[in-house]
C-alpha cells in the first residue's frame, strides 16, 4: 500500500491527526492519532517505510479505535495493535495509547 493511500485513509476518520508529534492545537484532544515513520536502513527495503500509528484516547478501546482497526482491515493490513495505560500526576491527565505499526511504500515523489 502506498503512504499516501494509508494517510488519506487515516484522514477520512475524522478524528485530528499528526505527523510527527501532536500539534498545540490538538496537544489535548482526544482521541487523536500521531504517526511517523522511518526510512528501512537496508537497500533491499529503499522504498519502504514502517510507519507508527499512535492513537490516544480518555477510554478504553474508544469507537474510533475500533473504526481506525475496521479501515485497516479493508485495506488488507491487519497490525497488531497493543495498549497501555498512562497516568501522568504532575499533569492530572490520563489517557489510553494505542499503537501499532505498519510497513508502506514509498511514493515514486518522495
């Protein structure tokens, strides 16, 4: 699948997403998805890229998780998608990190 592809489906969810790290305005919105992605180091995989997906939410397997995982499946990728709780005291904010990741191809442009 193409990384264009897979972030334009990640856009149709209608929740605020990220590339990189959340962005002031969505800092403290939830749920929210972050992604990144590293170029493969070996030649083989040159037009390769894992990408991160994280997704935080204020509950436990939120309905747009559920969605995000449904889009994934449509689109052939099945990620195994792991969970962890964060409670951060000098903040008072709780929130659940979901995140997975999943190898794309590179765009011919990039």
């Amino acid at each position: 699948m193409k990384k264009t592809d897979f972030v334009n489906a990640l856009s149709e969810l209608d929740i605020p997403i990220n590339e990189g790290q959340s962005s002031v305005n969505n800092a403290s919105k939830y749920p929210r998805i972050v992604w990144d992605d590293k170029l493969a180091s070996d030649d083989v995989y040159i037009t390769i890229e894992t990408i991160q997906v994280s997704f935080f939410s204020r509950t436990p397997r939120h309905y747009k998780l559920l969605e995000l995982r449904d889009t994934m499946r449509k689109l052939g990728l099945h990620p195994t998608i792991f969970h962890e709780y964060v409670e951060e005291k000098n903040k008072d904010r709780n929130y659940y990190h979901s995140y997975f990741s999943v190898e794309l191809e590179v765009d011919n442009d990039e």
